[in-house]
C-alpha cells in the first residue's frame, strides 16, 4: 500500500501554463460505444481551456481518421494489438516527458494499469472511469479505486456497485450520463416498406450482449414474420458461436453479421425497431443512437437501460435471458406501426431533452477543472 500512500500526498500544482493538457487514455481505437464517445468528449472540450489528446495503448486503430478530422492529436504507444510491457514503459515516458495535467481512462485495461503508471509518473490528476455492467470487477475497483483522484460512471446503477460493492466513498463517483449527437443522429425523411422490416441490434459479438437469446427470439418472432430480417452489426470473440446459433436455427437467409461501421446512420434509417438482448450493460450509446433516429427499442434489463428506456413509452424492457419474452415484445411492434411511431417520436424526444451532449461535456470540464477535490 505504499504506492497509495505516497501519491496521495502528491502534488496537485498545474504542470503547464495555458489550456490544460487532458489525455485520454484508451486501449484502442476500434469500432466501439467508448471509443466514439471519448471522440465526441474530446473534441467538444472547451479548447481555450483545454488541449485534449487520445493515447491508445495498442494498435487497431480504425477511428483514428475521425478523431484527427475533429482536430484531436492521437498517440498511438505501441503497433501490437495486446498491451504489453513495451507500452507501458512508453506510456510512462510520455507521461513524464509532455507534463499531462489529466489523465482520463477509458477503457478497461487503461483504468487498472493507467492508475498505477500514472502515479509512477507523477501526474496531477487521474480520473477513472466506469462504463461498463462488468467494469467494476474487470477493473478491481475494490483494490484499485483509492488510485483514482475521482470515478465517472454513466449509469446510477454502476455508481450502486461501486458504492456498495467496492466500498468507493459516495462523493468519489459522480454519475454522468452519455450523450447523442442529436444534430447527426435524426428521424430519417422516409423508412423503407416493412414488407422486410430490419430488426437492427448494434453491440460487439461478446458474451456481454447475449446474442444467442436474441437469434432465439428472433426465430420465434420470424414465424409470424417470415419476411422479417435481423442485422447484427459488431466484430468479436463470439462470432463463430453466433454463427453456428444462426445455422441452428436454419436462419441463414434472414440474418446478416455486418462489420462495424465509420457510420452507423443509414444502416439505423433502414431499421423498423432496435433490440439489445445484453445481460451486462453500462449506458448503452447504440440506445441512445437508436432513440435519436426515432426508433422503438426492445432491451433487457442490464445496467442502466431503465435510466434510458422508459418501459411503455420509448421501448420496452424485458428479463435477461428471456428468449420468449424478448420475442412477444419484438412480434407485438412488429404487427403495430402506429406503437412503432409512438415510441420511436417519444424516444427522440427523450434524446434531445435528457441526453445532450452540452450537458454531458460540460459535466466532464467541471470535474477536469477541480479533480482532486473529491479526494477530501
């Protein structure tokens, strides 16, 4: 423990004149909800009062292109796609070598090995993050949180965890929700006929999402919908089981694995309604894109979907794992147009009003400003 120790007695002076240097610290830059909302983040900061930078500890590094169209410096540590000690070596010089005031962790990896080299190095202020329905556990909070200067989950229900699990002091962990880009994600002019209608579900091929429930609710909903047709959008380890459930259930011609896109929209504006079958969960980002692109959502009760999904007015939420379940509520919009519209107008609605990316940004540069005072 003499790691904690010492650091807490650490200097929290600025490093640097002018903007305060920020770096985001992530594992990589692939098609994921974290990546994409650390680029929205980043460069939304105020940047007379901030400089922003992303740091990825591996190689894969797709979204980088639109992180630099968005004016924000990407540092990539190391070509290997696994984290290694060569990266956290070169994550310590670069820490000691460009005088970073914040050091914001992202991702899984980042927010356990982040912590500890980020002290190693002296920097001013670190800032963890949890985002994810096992992100507290992957991340040993219970031992790793006194590292952190402050905790920034997206959902009430990770704060619960971390509180009451982790033993993490309340006033230690704020809550801050994601936000959507309501100007970019909009209601499309026109969807296309429902003769075919898409069932459109956007989540990485891990066991997190549960997709073998979702294909075995979706073979029960296509009975009554034979033209209906599932999109699964996501690259991961499970895509040669979800392969095999597919051909298990003889629905080859009716279900598409689409790799991960630089542009989710015109696949959601072909989409009737949007499925989340997880049984860990964060705060869903592709909810909130699906909501803001006027569609009804079906979900399991993972996480913080309750704080997103208002059960009967934008969507509906079912029990993890339910397969039946999950197929009468995806059967019963499919066989209600009119409930489909209404659910997906309300679901817009609640994206402009509650999920603002101002609100979300702004939240963010007022714990950046002052982080190590909620180690008091």
């Amino acid at each position: 423990m003499r790691l904690v120790e010492n650091t807490a007695q650490r200097s929290t002076e600025r490093t640097s004149d002018g903007p305060r240097r920020v770096v985001f610290l992530l594992e990589d830059l692939e098609y994921g909800g974290t990546q994409r909302q650390t680029i929205e983040l980043a460069s939304r900061l105020d940047r007379a009062e901030f400089s922003p930078e992303l740091w990825t500890l591996e190689g894969g590094v797709p979204l980088s292109p639109a992180a630099e169209a968005a004016g924000l410096v990407v540092r990539v540590l190391s070509s290997r796609r696994h984290t290694g000690p060569a990266s956290l070596w070169r994550l310590y010089r670069e820490l000691r070598a460009r005088k970073v005031d914040s050091l914001v962790l992202m991702t899984v990896l980042p927010n356990i090995w982040g912590r500890l080299v980020g002290r190693l190095a002296g920097v001013p202020a670190i800032l963890a993050t949890c985002r994810g329905g096992g992100s507290p556990r992957r991340q040993h909070e219970r031992r790793l949180w006194r590292l952190a200067d402050h905790i920034i989950c997206n959902s009430q229900d990770l704060k619960r965890v971390l509180v009451e699990t982790c033993g993490v002091p309340d006033h230690r962990v704020t809550v801050i929700l994601n936000g959507v880009d309501t100007d970019s994600f909009k209601v499309p002019e026109a969807r296309p006929a429902s003769s075919k209608p898409v069932i459109l579900s956007v989540a990485r091929l891990v066991p997190d999402k549960d997709h073998e429930t979702l294909i075995r609710a979706f073979a029960r909903a296509s009975r009554q919908h034979p033209g209906a047709q599932l999109w699964l959008v996501g690259e991961g380890e499970c895509r040669n089981a979800i392969t095999n459930a597919v051909n298990r259930e003889s629905l080859q011609d009716a279900v598409r694995i689409i790799d991960p896109q630089p542009d989710i929209r015109p696949i959601l504006s072909q989409a009737a309604l949007f499925v989340l079958s997880s049984v860990r969960e964060g705060l869903p980002n592709a909810i909130l894109e699906a909501m803001a692109s006027g569609l009804p959502v079906v979900a399991t009760d993972a996480g913080g979907v309750r704080e997103v999904v208002r059960n009967g007015e934008t969507g509906w939420i079912v029990p993890c794992g339910d397969h039946q379940a999950l197929a009468e509520r995806i059967t019963g919009l499919l066989d209600d147009p009119a409930m489909r519209k209404s659910f997906g107008d309300a679901g817009r609605r609640r994206a402009l009003d509650e999920f603002s990316m101002t609100v979300m940004v702004n939240r963010h540069e007022a714990i950046l400003r002052t982080p190590s005072t909620s180690r008091q």
